[in-house]
C-alpha cells in the first residue's frame, strides 16, 4: 500500500498529501492564488509538470506566471503554440528549435517550396496561436523510446539530428538518457524537455514581432531556416508596458541615431562589423577616453601599449588557440612564422609582467590599455556597436599578492562605480560568479581566497548581488556589473575578474618580503567592455541628447537677422576661448527654420541673438527640452554652462 507523501514548503511548514500527488494536487490543497495560478512545481530544484509525482521528503516551490522562471515557463509553452500554428497552416513545413529567451521566445522553421513569412503572415500565424489558446488543449508529457522517437520525427530531420547529439538545443533532446515529448493534440507533437504549463489556456498575452533568417546549427554553410521572434507576459498589462518600452528602444536605436547626428557609420567597402568614426563621434569618443586617462593616471596605473597582432607562439602559451580560436582571426603566413590579430590584450601584459625580475614593493602593479582588439563574430551576430569585429577596450591587468587581493577589489569597485556615475548611470546590478567544481584551474584555497575577498568587496559596500554558483570561467571567479538605462534596459558593462590561469602559463613570479618566488594573482578588468559598445550604450541611454560635457556641439548661436551674424560670431570665440565647443549658424534662412534644424541635433543649447542683446550683451537661451529664457547676460550663461561641464551634470533636459 502506498504512503503519503510529505513535502517542505519554501517557508518551512511540511505539507502531508495523498500517495503519488502532484503539484496541481499541492496547489489545490493550498487554494487561492496557488490553485488558480500555478504554472510548474520546483522540487528540489527539478522542475516538474504540475501533473508530475511529486518526491517524499522534497522541498517544493510552486512557481507563478510574473516570477522570472514562470515567465520562462510561459515563453517556452507560447514558442510550441507557434510551432503548432505554423505547421498547421504550412503543409510540409519542419521545424527545429524553439527556446525561450530575454523578453520572449522563438521558432526556427524550414518551409518547402521556397516559400518565406511576411508580415501578413505573422498576423496569420497569430490567429491561429489565439484559437489554440482558446481551446486550452492540455500540454502531454511522455517518456519514449527511441524508436519511436524517430517514428514520430521522422518528417522532421532537425528534430533527427537533436536525438543524434549532432546538434544542441537547450530545451530538447535526450535528458540523462531520458527522450520525452510533449502533444498538445493528436496532429502536433514536439520533442522537448519540459516542463509546460498545464494547457494553452494559461496562455495568451503574447504578440509576434519579427522574422529573421537563422542559419541552422549557426552554420553558414548549412540551410538558412526562417525564426519568428515573439514577445509573451503573464498579464495584457505587462505585454503593452513591453511593447511601449519596444518603441522607446527603436526611437533610441543607437544606428538610426549614430547616422541621424552624424557620429559614425559602417561602410559596406569595410565589411561587417567594423565602424568609422565621423568628427562629431570621434569628438565623444575622446572625451570617453581622455577621461578614463585621466582616471586611470589618477588611479596609479600605468600605461602600457601593445601590438595589434602576435606570433602564434603567444596564443598557445596563454591558451587562447584551444579555448577561443573560432573567436579568432585565420592566421597570416609571414617568412618568420604564423601571425594571428589578437583577441585580447592579457597576453601581452603578461609579457610586460614578466620582463625582468619583479618585486614585492612593486605590487599591485597596474596596468592599462586603450587597446584595440579584433574577434571574429558570425555575420548573423552583428548588431550595430554592440557586436562589432574590431574594438577598443579600455582594458586593465592588476597583478596582485593574495594578502593584497581583499583591498584591490574593494578599490576597484569603488573605481568602476565611481566611473560609471560619471556617464549618467545610477543604477546597478552585481552578480558573483562562482567556482565550476568539475572545470577550473588553481588551487582551491586560492579560489575560496579569491572568492572571499569579492565577497567581502561587495559586503564592504552594503551592495545587494546574486551568486551565481558554477558560473566562473575556468579560471577564476569574478564579479559582473550591469547598469540599467533610461527606458529600464540592463546592461551587461564591467568586470572584474580573478585570474590563476594566465599567470601559471606565463610562469609569472615576484620575489616577496621573505625572499622567495611567488605567483601573483591577475584581475582583469574592462570598465567600459569596449569603447565602441559603451559608446551604443550611451546614446541609447540619452537618446542622443548626450549631456552637456559629452555633447559634441554644445552651443549653438543663431542671429535673428543677417546684420546679427557678426555679434554672434563674436560670441562664438568667446565661448571657444572658455574651452566650449560652439559654433554659429549664419541667417540665410528664416529663425525658425533653424532652430528646428538645431533641435533635431538634440544640442544642449540654442543662443539667439538679436537688437536688444547686441545692445546689452544678453542672449536669447533655449535650452533643450526647457521653455525659452529671454535677456540672459552672456556672463551668466557662461558660468551655467561651465559649471554644468565641470561637474559633468546632466544639463538640460534628455527627454
């Protein structure tokens, strides 16, 4: 006779249900919300159907549409519907993989005949997703062999290569041996993991966005299939809150506005992924660099400057050609060997490291870079400045004792955060990423060493983070550092990392206070990422409407007529003279005219002048997004301006 079954609940009440119950059965038990809106049941950390057994003795969480993993559940769930609806509606179409992702989900299909998506079609397609919601079919979970797996496929060569283990799909194939489908009716059925929700009814608040080409496998030389990108929340509310954060982002699009105010392009005669940088960027980008110098000289570093490219003898001592040569460049024969562009600059701060003997007194010894590297992306991954194929780093290398190590983090953090407040961004999220127990190098008491110390540098500033277990690279911990912009997007900008790996390859030591050799420990560290996409991030954050410091034309003056032109340009050098970046806009047309043309370029301020300001040295002032400001003194304006250029405020209005 079977027993009962007792489960731990998350705030530790034990729950006792009748033999074999599932999780619908523990919602149930638990009524109102849980009843009504449980997605899935989380039993010692396994998601499970609501229909599954749930284990004696399990701690169980029932997880509901709003929360980050219901939201997972509902794009995963909404991504099959689609496949259900388009092989409905495409007689012979197959299809491969369907995950969820940030903010939605989506579907890759082959269609026969040459046929491809429109516009059109996705409404369509969005019709028939909306009956099969209505009809609240059951999502049926079962456990097959693999014959009859590939019965069930065998129309479907994607889904045959996945059972293979010739190609990956997070959401699909073979689990601990285990090939599991899901049927929402008799004519659909999908290979997949799991877990769903109960049935499509639990569905709904979706939209289709886009169609995109998507090679299969990420391949470029295999079949281009078709993905459909849509977008799933767990209330209308949240699905229009998105859409409307969706058309800020496009008005925001850092490649409309780049070429809009005429800061930078990417010429086809370039190739992808590779960007030129016209005056008024360039004018930017300076001021980006000139004062992360000025930081970085202020902050005890030294700089150091390195090749753009290397033998192929320095990517085999630091790894790089057997974790990271599909990242790489193919390689140039020259007569004196096989030449690679680098991908990154730690190698080559490890050669200046380990030039000649070091010393205790010397540490930490800090090291930074402007320095440009060049990774081959796929084609299907170039996004404007934020996947680009040749970039700039601001790039730094601390080579640290280990009793050093604690204070150096907490510096750091103090540095990068400090930084980032000076380009507008108040709001951050940390995340700790620990030791892979299977996958690392080092010893482990140098990484609970490292581990503690960002642990203690994070504690030290009272900041809230996320641990996030096993996700380090092999070779050592370290801490992310996300922003978050104007419209709520997160950013993924700063890192600090540990690092026993490169100075072990590099054989790096220093000679301590007791006069042994010793192996110092290497943060890497990337404040901005890389120029050219914190850069994107910027003007996405202001839309293009930089601050005042940032903004490449910071005064515009405009004459009411043409006999005012000469005042203005006399105004112009004034304001040059005090370090600002002016210019004057003769009167050739009509006022207004102009000052739409000088709105358009979102500048800080417009002066106009006319009688009574030649007169008495007063200026017309509009600042961007303000009201109109008459008979303002010159000398007044000045001081404004110069004070919001010190201290790098925000300025005028960035709405």
């Amino acid at each position: 006779m079977s027993s009962d079954v007792t489960i731990v609940l998350p705030d530790g009440t034990e729950r006792v249900l009748s033999p074999h119950a599932t999780g619908a059965d523990l919602a149930e038990q638990l009524g109102g919300r849980a009843a009504k809106d449980a997605l899935i049941a989380v039993a010692d950390g396994t998601q499970l159907d609501l229909n599954q057994p749930l284990p004696d003795g399990s701690n169980v969480t029932l997880v509901f549409p709003a929360s980050d993993e219901g939201l997972e559940v509902l794009r995963h769930s909404t991504a099959h519907v689609l496949a259900q609806a388009v092989l409905d509606l495409y007689p012979g179409a197959t299809f491969s993989i369907g995950p969820p992702i940030e903010d939605g989900f989506y579907y890759d299909f082959d269609l026969p005949d040459g046929q491809t998506f429109s516009d059109e079609d996705l409404e369509r397609i969005s019709s028939k997703m909306k009956e099969i919601v209505g009809r609240k079919q059951p999502f049926i979970r079962s456990e097959v062999e693999r014959e009859e797996a590939n019965r069930l496929f065998a129309d479907h060569p994607y889904k045959l290569e996945i059972l293979d283990g010739e190609a990956d799909d997070p959401t699909s194939g073979p689990n601990d041996g285990v090939i599991t489908t899901y049927r929402n009716t008799d004519a659909f059925v999908d290979l997949c993991r799991g877990p769903h929700v109960p049935d499509t009814g639990y569905l709904g608040h979706f939209e289709l966005m886009r169609v995109a080409g998507a090679y299969w496998r990420g391949d470029e030389n295999r079949q281009m299939l078709q993905r459909i990108y849509g977008t799933a929340w767990a209330s209308k509310k949240d699905l229009k809150a998105h859409l409307v954060r969706l058309e800020e982002a496009a008005k925001r699009d850092h490649r409309k506005l780049a070429a809009d105010l005429d800061l930078l392009s990417f010429p086809s005669e370039l190739g992808g992924g590779l960007a030129v940088w016209h005056p008024k960027g360039a004018i930017i980008r300076k001021l980006m660099e000139d004062y992360s110098r000025q930081r970085h000289e202020e902050g005890g570093y030294e700089f150091v400057y390195t090749p753009h490219l290397a033998n192929e003898r320095l990517f085999q001592t630091s790894g790089h050609l057997d974790f990271y040569a599909d990242g790489m460049y193919p390689p140039m024969e020259m007569d004196n060997g096989t030449y690679y562009p680098k991908p990154m600059n730690c190698p080559m701060h490890c050669l200046i490291f380990g030039h000649g003997q070091r010393s205790y007194k010397e540490l930490p010894l800090r090291l930074f870079e402007l320095g440009t590297v060049y990774r081959y992306e796929r084609s299907g991954t170039l996004h404007g400045l934020m996947r680009i194929r040749g970039f700039t780093q601001d790039d730094s290398h601390l080579y640290v004792a280990p009793e050093q190590l604690a204070d150096e983090i907490a510096s750091l953090l103090d540095f990068v955060l400090s930084v980032l407040r000076a380009f507008g961004f108040d709001e951050f999220t940390f995340n700790l990423s620990t030791k892979d127990p299977e996958k690392y190098v080092g010893a482990d008491d140098i990484w609970d060493q490292a581990t503690a110390a960002l642990k203690e540098a994070l504690d030290r500033h009272g900041l809230e983070y996320a641990v996030k277990e096993g996700d380090a690279a092999f070779y050592g911990p370290k801490i992310d550092i996300d922003v978050r912009d104007a419209i709520g997007r997160s950013w993924q900008l700063s890192t600090i990392q540990c690092d026993f790996n490169l100075p072990e390859r590099f054989d790096l030591q220093y000679v301590g206070a007791d006069g042994e050799r010793h192996q110092p420990i290497m943060l890497h560290r990337a404040l901005f990422g890389s120029i050219e996409r914190f850069f994107g991030v910027l003007i996405e954050h202001y839309g293009g409407a930089f601050p005042t410091w940032l903004s490449p034309v910071q005064v515009q003056v405009l004459g009411v007529r043409a006999d005012h032109d000469s005042f203005a340009a006399e105004l112009v050098t004034r304001l040059q003279a005090e370090g600002l970046r002016a210019e004057m806009v003769e009167a050739d047309e009509p006022l207004g005219a102009r000052i739409r043309k000088a709105k358009l370029q979102k500048l800080p301020y417009v002066l106009v002048v006319g009688d009574s300001d030649v007169e008495n040295e007063t200026a017309g002032v509009n600042p961007r997004g303000g009201e109109v400001e008459r008979d303002i003194p010159i000398s007044d304006f000045l001081e404004r301006i110069s004070s919001e250029v010190k201290e790098k405020a925000a300025g005028p209005s960035i709405s």
